[in-house]
C-alpha cells in the first residue's frame, strides 16, 4: 500500500498509528494485561493520543496512567470522558466528542460512527459504544470498527467515508464471529481489513484464517492477519 502512514496491531483491539507527521495515536489501549502485546509495546512512553471506542476494561485498558506519564489528548465519548475525569484524567487533556461528529487534530481527523454493543466504565454507564474512522491527510482512512455486532448502516459509512483498511471485531463471544464480520466487510467494502479481538481469552474462538476465507469469498477486500506489533501497512 502506497502510505506514508505506519499501523502497528498490538494484540486485542489496540493499535499504534504513526501519523506523516509522526504523531503517535494509540486506539484502544488494552496493553500492561494484555498476553498478546509485544512486551516492547506494553508500557509506552511517546505518545501524543489515545482514541477510545468505549469504556470495557480491555479497551480503556491503561488510558489513566499512559495520560498521566505523557502529554497527550485523550479522546472519547462525552459519557466515558467524563468518568475518566472522576478517575484522574485531567481537564486539559480531555476531548470530548460523539457519534457523527468529526475532530481535526494535526495532519488526521477522528469520525466517531455508531457500533452495536454495551459500555461501562469500572461499573458506571459509559454512554454508547462507537467505532472511529482515522483520516490522514491526503493519504488513507483506516476504519476501527470498535466492539460491535453487524449493522446496516455499515454499507452508509462505506459510501460516506470511503475506508481504507477495516479493523474488524471477529472474535465471536462478545462481538461478530468470522461469518458477521465477513458480511459487515461486505456491506463496508473496505480494500483491506485487519482482524481483531480474537485470540486473547480461551472465549473468543473465532479464528482469522476462517474470516480471511469468507470475507475474500464474499467480496473484493483482501484481508491481513498481522502478528501482534507488526507494522502492517509496510
């Protein structure tokens, strides 16, 4: 893929992208109990944002302390914003956004989009769950569908936004096994998509090989399975 920008899967539903610029954006931050994060990746000290899809522990994974050992912006929903803040994140490093809506920040956009699943935060309501579409500059869009089962307004956000690379739920249990998630890549119609949380708990069965085959049976995207801290867009 002809891109200036670098995506690294770190195990679960969390991602290191590097922006043109170089700026670090971490998703999903699930990394210190993380037993498929690269030990070189579980405590990071360079990062610039942190983008939420919502509030279960293995997403807000690490958020308070990487926020409070790096000056960086922390971004998600109004709701999970807020307890965070109740936890320890400070004010100035607080965005707060919700689905629809559209933030600029340097040489990317964040899109948060709706994503069918629950939200809490250490027991309080998370408001709703969300999927966030990264948009790099005149470069590509990369698509983290977050926790989410499938839904029709898939096929609106590929006719909107055009995604690049689909970071698709498939891990069954808790979120789309491989068949769901191998028609939402067909309502999305990403060139790519990425697998994700699969693999971390004995619970979460669904195998990427079974994905990769229904989703290149189904439709045109072609599907990457990444080994955990690997930069897949090299």
């Amino acid at each position: 893929m002809d891109t200036s920008v670098k995506a690294h899967w770190l195990g679960h539903s969390a991602f290191k992208l590097v922006s043109p610029s170089g700026k670090n954006i971490y998703i999903d931050p699930f990394l210190s109990q993380n037993p498929t994060t690269p030990k070189e990746f579980k405590q990071p000290d360079d990062i610039d944002y942190i983008l939420l899809t919502h509030g279960h522990e293995d997403h807000v994974g690490d958020t308070l302390d990487l926020a409070g050992n790096n000056d960086c912006k922390v971004v998600s929903n109004v709701e999970l914003s807020g307890l965070l803040k109740k936890h320890g994140l400070s004010e100035d490093q607080a965005v707060e956004m919700n689905k629809g809506g559209t933030i600029e920040f340097d040489d990317f956009a964040v899109t948060m989009t709706s994503a069918n699943h629950s939200s809490s935060f250490q027991g309080d309501y998370a408001g709703d769950p969300a999927g966030l579409i990264v948009t790099f500059d005149e470069d590509i869009a990369i698509y983290h569908l977050g926790d989410t089962n499938i839904f029709a307004d898939l096929e609106l956000y590929g006719d909107l936004y055009e995604p690049d690379v689909a970071l698709v739920p498939m891990g069954d249990y808790y979120t789309m096994g491989p068949s769901e998630a191998a028609l939402a890549c067909e309502l999305l119609a990403p060139e790519y998509a990425v697998p994700i949380h699969y693999g971390t708990f004995p619970v979460l069965t669904g195998k990427p090989e079974d994905f990769k085959d229904l989703v290149e049976e189904a439709c045109d995207t072609e599907v990457w399975i990444p080994e955990a801290g690997e930069n897949f867009l090299a």
